[in-house]
C-alpha cells in the first residue's frame, strides 16, 4: 500500500500527519486503504494532513484493556479536511467534561511500546488543548 | 430459493459456566435437536459462531469439534467470526445454504466463555474487535467506543445528556425487570435508576449498570426447508428475511448513526416485504443502554434522535408499541459474545411458538433480531416469522 | 446453480512481512482486482480468512476492515477460520453464494501474520487448533501430531522409518526445488538431503527440514459466474468441484488414514464429475514431509500406503505423472495458516492460465487444491479447470 | 453433558479413567460427546475404562509449545475398550525409539497448572511402562 502503517508512526515522529488523497477524485482518505472509497481508484497519493482540529467526541476510560493505565481519555478529532482521527487527550480526566466538545487540539503522538498481543508497538495521537 | 425455518432451539443457562465451550455446545445442541425430534444424523453441516475460544480456553478451530462432540464426522463445518455479531452471521449462512439448496438440514449456533478471562484481559481481547492499529493503541475499548457514541448522540440531536442518561437508566431498568422473568438469563433481578446511578463509571458517561456482562453460555438452532419444517414440527419459525453489512474503523463511520445497521435492516425488511411496522417483537444489541436506543431507531422503530423518548412511554416494554428485549437482552440474559445472536434467534422463536412464558409478548408472529460486532462495523438482521 | 469462475487473483510475496494484516490483504486484493480489471465497487461480499489475527497483531473481527481497506462500506462481510484450512474454506463458501445466485461478483482470501509471534508463542497458538482438553494439556504440537502420523505410517505400511525418512527428504528437496523458481516463495533456495538430515529434531521423526515454516502474507480472488467471466477475461478459471469435510480430535479419527480429506476430495470430485486421473496438477497440504505422502494417498493420486515410493520415481515433479506443488508448497512458499488456501488457488489459477514462469506445469488444464486444518480434523478440496 | 472435562479430571485424580457409552448400541465414547457417533443416541452413561493400554504411536516433542518444556514424549495409547487416549509417556525422551510402540503401560495423569490461554488448569494422560 501507498502509505503503511509503519511509515505513518515514522512520519509522525518527524511531525508529519499522513494521509492519503484519491488522484481520481480528491477525496481525503484516512485511515490508509489501497482504493478510494468514493470513486475506487487505486491511485492514492500521500498527503500532509493538518495538526489541528476539533474534539468531535470524548470518554474518560475507566475499566481499562489488560497493559493500560486508567483513567485516560480517548478523543475523535476531526480535521478540516473532512477526516476524523482518534486518540487520547493530553487533558486531567478527572476534569473532563462536556465543555471539551469543539475545542481545538494541536495534534502530537505518544510512543506505545506494544506487548504480546499488538504486533510490535505503535503510536496514539496525543491531543493538546490549544490555549 | 427455498423458504427455510428453524425446527428446534437450544440454549444453555448465560451466566457462569464451569462447562468448556464443547460442552455447552453439546449441550445447546442436545436442546435444539430434542426440540427438533430430529437425530444429529440429519445434520449436514455445521455453522459455529465463537469469537474468543482461542484466548479463552486455548481452543481454536473449533467447528470439527462442535462436529464431533455431537457425534458427527465428515460433514461439513465452518467457524465464524464477525465479533459479537459472530452467531448472526453464522446462523445467516447456514440460512443461505439452505434456501439454495446446498443442504437441506443444518446446525448453526455459538458458544462462548469470557468469564475466566477476568476483566481486564476479558476488555483487552473483546477491543480487538477494533482496528488494532489506528484506534487500539489509544486504548479504545467497548465501553468506550459507546460512551463516544452517546456523547456525540447527546450533542448531535440536542438532548441534554443528564435526559439521556436518565432514559439510558430506564432501560437498564426495563431489561432487567424483563430478565427477571427469563429463567435462562444471566441476571434474574429486578434493579432501580438509583441501582444505576450509583454504579461505577466505566466509561464516561457509560456506567456499570448501562453495560451488558461478561457471560459464558451457547446456543443453538436447527435450520431446515419449509417444506421439510412442515412435515416435522407443528410450529416451523420461516427466516423471512437477512441482511449483512459493514464498516471499517469508527472514525470512518457517520456517527452516531450505524450505517451498516440500517442497510443490513433495509436488506432484510426488503427480502422479507415488510416494514419496521410489522415486527411484532425484536430482540436487538443493547451491549449499553445507549446501544438499545440508537438500534431502534437504526431499525426504523423510531425516527433518528427520537429513540431515547421510547422507554419513557413505556413503547419498548412488554406489551408496548414495539417490545424491545422480552429476554432481558445483553443486558440482563447476559452477552457471551459468540453465542448471543443464537440467544437472540432461540428467544423469537420461543416467542413465535409462544413459549416465553413470563416473558411472551402476546400474539407475535413477526420478530427480528439485530446482532452488532465490534465498534459499529458489522450487523446482521434476520426477520423470523410464524410458518404455520 | 450457476457455473463460477476465478477471474483474478493476487498475493503478496510470502516471507516476513513489516506490513499489518489489512495492508497484506489490501495488497493482495489490488493485484486481484487488477488482474479482473474490475473496481472494487463490483464486489458485492467479502469473505476472508484469519486464524490468529488477535494474538499476531490484537485485530479480530477483520472482516469488516477487510472491506474498508479495499474501500467498501455497507457490503456483507465475514471472517471464517478452519485452521490451516481456513482460506480455502472461506473461498468454497464465496463460491457457493456465487453460483446460487446470492451473489454475482465476490472476494475472498486470507492474511495471516505468524512470525511476529516468535516460534515458543506461535507453536503454542497454532496447537490450539488441537482438542484444548483431551490433547492440549499433553504439550502437543503440529509437528507432533504428523510425528505421531508418520510413526504410524510406518508401522501400518511396513515401511522402515529409514526408508521413509529418506523419501520425506526428497519430498523437502523437491519442494524446495520448486520454491526456488517461484519468486513469491518464502524459501527460494535449493537444499540437499544432507540439509535435511543434518537440520534439527523438531518432533521425532520429523526434522526441521521436513517442517514448513512460519510465514507472513495475503492472497485474494476474484469470484463470479462464468457467464459474467467469459464477458470480462479470456482465461476464466471454473470452478468444477469443492468438498469439506470433519473429524474430530486425533484420537477419535482412523490414523494413519485422513477420512476427512477422503469424504472432502470425493464430494469434489464427484461434483467436477473426475477422477483423481484427470487432475494435471495440484497444490497440497505439505505441512510436513510426511503430510504430502498422506495427502497424494488420500487424494486418490497414489493407493494406501504406496504414496512415498512416488518422489523416488520423479512422479510427483514437475513434468512428473501427476506434479505436486510445483509452486514449492507450504515447505518452500510458506504457511502463513489463514491465507495458504488462497495462495494454492493463486498458483492453481496461475498454472492453468499457463502463468506459472518457471514452476509452470505444462498444458495443466485441470488443477486441484486440498487444505487441511487442525491435526487431520479438516480438509477443504477445490477443482479448478479452464474456462476457455 | 453426562461426563464434563471437570468430573473427568476429578474422578481420573480418584484413580478412575472415564469414558461414556452408549445405552442405544453399547458403543464406548472416548472423548466424551453429548450424542453416540455411531447411532446417534442421546441416552449415554459413564463407564470406567481400562487403565492399561498399548502405545499405538508416539513422539518426542523437541520444540515446544510456549509453557511447556521440551523435550518430553506424547503418545497415543490404544485401551482394550477400543478407543485411543493421549498423553505422556514417563520415559526418558532421549532412550525414547520404535521398541516402545505396542509396549503396554499404566495409565496414571499429572496436574497441568494452566495459565492464561487454557481456561484452567487440566489433566494429562501420564503413561508409565509395565516391567
Ligand atoms: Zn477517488
Ligand atoms: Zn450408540
């Protein structure tokens, strides 16, 4: 595929958001597939997304997956190119609430190491309230 | 195609099981086919849901052992798995195998434990249904991706959430008191708003009362011709209709609605030639109380962000405009993920033939049953109807 | 029933892959695709297969994601595991809804990421596909349960462990041989028979040279009618015959016979209305050395117990009586579990469309495909033919 | 079912190997089945199966599943019953060769702890040469 997801963590780690874009017809397409699904074309380019965006949705986890740290809050954001991503939000959970709805976040990442059952590590995107 | 009915239905006790997987499926089965009249020699072929065995008890592959522990060889067996859609799927399969005249009689069913696993690994394994890469590493679990669901319903359709979560509460309510009245379902007792809202929180704004349990338990169904059904059995439940259909991760669906919900549904009311009008009773996927409310309307019980009003008019209860969860659902009967969509098919039929007992919704004779897998990305509907 | 057709195919390199599961599959799919010259808009159901997904990489449920991935919201899709025989299971019943009319155009396939997991944790999920109870506790593994069948062998045929030992290392020389010319195989190099006797016990009497490795990778296929095929494509490859069939735990099946794989192979060949005489080339499950002895046996190539004088006389080479795996097989290709049948019906398809480069089979008009799944508990068999 | 996995392990630790069989057709069942194989009957009752038998085949296990440590042998014993059971032979896997099969042996277990894929701990067949 054009853009894997191991390239992905690489680039975030440089501070660029990949995605990518249809050459058929512009759609923005994230997460990475190999056609679009709007028009499916296989002629996928990478693009830069934009780091910012806007907190569509948010839950503070309580009861956590086996290797994670509650509480943490897991946030949608979506980005002014139409596309949503998730993560967790860079904010004390124990003071969310629905004031964060619509609030801009600046878009970073946190290394996860990975364990028996992930396949290698990976990253989360790392939301930060933007002042 | 041939028109297909269910002849027998068997379903383990949901709760905590000491019994393996085979067992309980042994056990299932040995229901099904007493209910059926029929010997597991006339079974051709075999359709087993189970999402989990693998992690749970070390058992993978499991059709030909389903096969085998109700005395079978050579015959033809599949596993199947769409997460907790996983049963549905199979019993739609086996459905389709059938109408096409692949085989005529068929096995299909689920069975799961999750209990063993404990809480914090039970999660781990359950989120996998998830897209591992671009939501599990945040830590997204089930919970977690409903209680995004229900912020996003409160905001989107202007319902304040501390309405939503009181309406959220009532249903916790109503399928427990249904579940109290279901001798097979994993809690038999009747809770309070109060007993909710002093729960833990799970997952803002998901307490522990609006979540189903972890359960252990299987089920299973007989699938033969209609023609055969007649010959057989008094009362033959016909499939009417199915529907399948999916998504990828959440942040590519159109939340809160589930797309994948309304086309599998539209697929299935088309094929059965009805309308959301014509169920009688429907046994649906309220994993969270926030669950049961977006699935009527999905369904077309309701119209979209008008669902949460429902159980306040009592419209979802027994003997309301459209009873929702007779069963106790997830809720209360309990979720052992890959046996839940049997449950479900074993619950209408039982209240096609009028045998739920304390929990029959008088006079049914259309039910349907909506089975949801992993974070919105699969659902599968099947319209039952009375054959005879 | 319609007739149906193989009108494009794909498949990754098979080794170690850096890539997830849904990029091996996406992958695969796009070669498939294009090879059909069909969008992927055309697919109206996706049929996949994944063993072990959740332990590989934390992702089940991959169905629904399978679609996504190729850019498809809203179609049906389902994830079937068989074990080792898991693909080509899901593709029989991607077949069958083709040719009863539930669906015109489908994918199905598999993907399957096995050396993530290091060989302790791999051995150990890979033997879960074994009886969890009745044989797990006992620490037995794959390569033990065809250790155990090869000890068999020996003793029911009389044929000393030597004698047989020797031809189950000139089955890995040829397989390797095989390998060597394919350029999507994960072992591309020659070996010895010295390399064989030389390389570790791994579960006496089985070396590692007599083993198939783990393996990483993805194949698909593009199914439809026939009709629609020969409109689309010029070498439509029909599928003749399919068969699947069960057993239960080792202990409860007739080793050092495979009755599963006789009952699955004889529905097939009964369906394509052949015998094992017309097949011109075939891929098996070469899991072991000694599984591919089994296997020509029980696929009717060679009788009961005569199997392995087959590769002393070059019968089984390519150019051979009847040549077997002439891709390299699961010894030399390599068995990432979930996508190995796929990637038999890849290199079967490829064969008769006369594609094969330097592994072709010469005028191979007639191939077959036979997978099996857990230890000896179920085999899948598909006959494919030319189309044109 | 008439005969769990868990009444199989606690009766095996009481020095009795169960089995079931069939009240239809007298057929016995190894491993246990909620319905008769051969007739298809439901009406089956536990039966005590011999705790003597035959190696019918056997390996020795050099790679080895993760929590478990090679090498060690397993063997498929043959009971007079007819039916085949799995386990280990307590012998010394590097004396281990072909003089072993349709060797007889006593028919004990040994407790398998479990751990957190095998949903429990269980039992396995421990097969001790007769002298
Ligand atoms: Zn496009
Ligand atoms: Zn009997």
């Amino acid at each position: 595929m054009e853009l894997t997801y191991k390239d992905f963590c690489n680039e975030i780690k440089k501070g660029r958001l990949l995605g990518l874009k249809c050459e058929g017809c512009g759609k923005v397409i994230f997460p990475v597939k190999s056609f679009c699904p709007d028009c499916g074309g296989n002629k996928l380019k990478k693009i830069e997304l934009s780091k910012r965006g806007k907190i569509k949705t948010y839950t503070v986890i309580r009861v956590a997956p086996e290797g994670f740290n509650p509480p943490y809050i897991v946030a949608i954001v979506e980005l002014p190119e139409d596309v949503l991503v998730m993560g967790n939000l860079d904010f004390d959970p124990e003071k969310a609430g629905l004031f964060l709805l619509g609030k801009e976040v600046e878009i970073g990442y946190k290394e996860v190491p990975g364990d028996k059952y992930s396949g290698g590590g990976g990253i989360a995107l790392l939301f930060s309230l933007v002042e | 195609m041939r028109e297909v009915a269910i002849v027998g239905v068997g379903m383990t006790n949901f709760g905590k099981h000491e019994e393996t997987l085979l067992e309980m499926f042994g056990d299932a089965a040995n229901e099904a086919l007493l209910d059926a009249q029929l010997s597991p020699k006339e079974i051709e072929a075999l359709f087993i849901g189970n999402c989990l065995g693998d992690f749970a008890e070390g058992q993978a592959n499991i059709s030909p052992f389903c096969a085998s522990v109700i005395g079978l060889k050579d015959i033809p067996t599949i596993r199947v798995e769409c997460a907790c859609a996983t049963a549905t799927v199979a019993i739609r399969e086996a459905v389709l195998t059938v109408a096409n005249g692949v085989y005529d009689t068929v096995l299909a069913g689920g069975t799961e434990k999750t209990l063993v696993m404990g809480t914090p690994f039970a999660t781990r394994t359950f989120a996998m249904a998830s897209d591992s890469r671009f939501e599990g590493f945040a830590g997204i679990t089930f919970p977690g991706a409903f209680a995004l669901m229900a912020i996003l319903y409160s905001r989107e359709y202007g319902v304040p959430l501390e309405v939503l979560k009181e309406k959220m509460a009532m249903i916790a309510v109503k399928n427990h008191k249904n579940g109290a009245k279901n001798p097979k379902a994993h809690f038999r007792k009747v809770i309070t708003i109060d007993d909710v809202k002093n729960s833990i929180m799970v997952a803002d704004p998901l307490q522990l009362y609006d979540c189903c349990p972890f359960t252990d338990g299987a089920a299973a169904v007989v699938i033969t011709t209609l023609e055969k059904a007649k010959r057989i059995c008094k009362k033959p439940v016909v499939v009417a209709g199915t529907g399948l259909a999916s998504a990828g991760a959440i942040i590519d669906q159109d939340i809160p609605r589930i797309k994948a919900r309304e086309k599998a549904a539209k697929v299935a009311y088309a094929q059965a030639g009805m309308t959301p009008n014509d169920i009688d009773v429907c046994e649906l996927h309220d994993c969270f109380t926030i669950a049961e409310i977006i699935a009527t309307e999905g369904l077309g019980f309701f119209e979209h962000g008008q669902g949460w009003k429902a159980v306040d008019k009592g419209e979802t209860d027994i003997g309301g405009k459209i009873p929702i969860n007779p069963s106790g659902g997830l809720k209360a009967r309990g979720h052992p993920i890959g046996a839940t969509g049997a449950a479900q098919v074993y619950t209408i039929a039982k209240q096609l033939r009028e045998e739920a007992g304390e929990f029959q919704v008088d006079g049914a004779k259309v039910g349907m049953i909506d089975t949801l897998g992993g974070d919105f990305s699969v659902v599968c509907n099947l319209i039952l109807k009375r054959g005879w």
